[in-house]
C-alpha cells in the first residue's frame, strides 16, 4: 500500500529526513517511535502534502501512485488520512458541518452520491459511539474549547468518518489520561481492517499495550536505524534510544 524509499526532507535549509525507507502493506499497523526531533512528524506532515517540507531525494508512493507532487486534497480523496498531534481549533465552522463537507468531497471525488444532513447524521450517530464522544460536541466550533482528550477523540472521530485506507496517526496519545488513552486506543482498535492500514507515531510504549503493532521502527537523526515487534517497543521503554543511536546500525525497514 505504502513505499518509501530513501526518502529525504527539509524544512528550509535544514534536512529533517535522511533517507527513510519503509513498506507498509494493507492490513498492518506500523508503530514509529524516536526521541524529539528525531523527525517522526517530519515523516507524518510529508506523506500528507504539508508545503512547509520540501522533500529533496526519495520517493513515496501510495497504492502504485507517487505522492511527491500530489496536492494534499488529492491525497486525501485518494484515502490517506493525517491525525494531528496538536489540533487546532477553528471558531465559527461546526464540527459536523466540517466533516459532512468533507465526508461529501471523498464520495464526490469517486463518483458517489453526497449524503444530505439527516444522512449523515445517522451515520454520525454511529460513528461517535467509537470514541464514546459527547454527541453535542459536535455541534460546536471545530475544537473551540475542547479538553485535550476530546481533541484527540475528534481526530479518531473523522477518522471513523472518513474511513481512510491509510491512517497517520501524529502522537495520538500525548496528554491523554489512562481512561481518554484507552478510549482512543479502541476507537483505533475499532477501525483496523484487513483492506486499511496505519501508521501510529508515538514517543511511548503504552499506547502499544491496547493497538499491538505488526511491527515498530525507531526513528533517530532522520533515519529508521531499528525495526521489529512489540518487544522493540519494550526495549526502548527500558533502555531508551542512546544504544540505539549509531547511524551505522541503520536497516531498512519492510512490512
């Protein structure tokens, strides 16, 4: 579903990417763990077409199909999804609004009827039970006064919504509490199918005790110098990331 390979990036004129490579293929979850700045977001926001990063070397391609150069809408109609670390928030746009606007953009895109509002609200209606969201929080502005789990129970809302064949998940348990953890793991948990994928980015383990990863890259200086199951997660989580540090041990990571 998902390739990169040798893929370097840069914000202005500092490279970020170093030469990343990775399979991702339908069916799998994908965990990439790494200290701060070792360019896990990086990754994240340059699959999902943000103009800020400018990638220099390298490709990407989704389902056969580059993305380098494929406008971020494009991708997103094509079904890769970007849950942000930080939502922000959006005064005067209601939430159900924003997502039965974009909900209509994907069908559109693929020749499908639109749904009217009591269309999708019935399929609201289902969909927020995923994330045993308040169902008047999205009656609100996007996010406007939302407490930080909310914000990260939204993100995993559209997704439910938007029903993406590749997910990016940018850190979608930090400053979450055990309960708001658990709740947005199994609305992921929720959403795993055979013919869907995910990439979960995460600074820590824990997540990974409820969504158990097919396999988990370490992420260091812009390049995957580790891969392997659930254990690696467990051995950061005992030893950190300095044994792990030396580009020279760096592997190429496959699904």
């Amino acid at each position: 579903m998902l390739q990169i390979t040798n893929l370097h990036a840069s914000v202005g004129d500092v490279e970020i990417l170093k030469g990343v490579d990775l399979q991702v293929n339908a069916g799998e979850v994908h965990a990439i763990m790494g200290p701060n700045g070792s360019g896990k977001s990086t990754l994240a926001n340059v699959l999902a077409g943000n103009p800020s990063f400018t990638t220099t070397a390298g490709d990407a391609t989704f389902e056969g199909e580059s993305l380098l150069g494929m406008p971020p809408e494009d991708r997103a109609r094509a079904g890769l999804f970007l849950c942000f670390q930080h939502p922000i928030e959006v005064p005067g746009v209601r939430l159900d609004h924003f997502m039965r606007a974009g909900f209509n953009a994907i069908r559109k895109s693929k020749g499908m009827d639109e749904y009217d509002v009591l269309k999708f609200d019935r399929l609201l209606n289902e969909r927020v039970d995923v994330v045993e969201m308040d169902r008047n929080l999205t009656k609100r502005s996007v996010n406007e006064g939302f407490s930080g789990g909310e914000k990260k129970r939204n993100e995993v809302l559209q997704m439910a919504i938007f029903e993406p064949k590749l997910s990016i998940l940018d850190e979608p348990d930090s400053g979450l509490d055990v309960d708001a953890l658990r709740i947005v793991a199994d609305g992921i948990n929720q959403l795993r199918r055979p013919d869907n994928a995910i990439i979960l980015v995460t600074h820590y383990q824990r997540i990974l005790n409820y969504v158990v990863p097919d396999q988990v890259h370490v992420l260091i200086d812009g390049r995957i110098v580790r891969s392997g199951g659930k254990e690696l997660a467990l051995e950061v989580e005992s030893r950190g990331y300095d044994h792990l540090g030396r580009p020279a041990e760096a592997t190429q990571a496959s699904g």
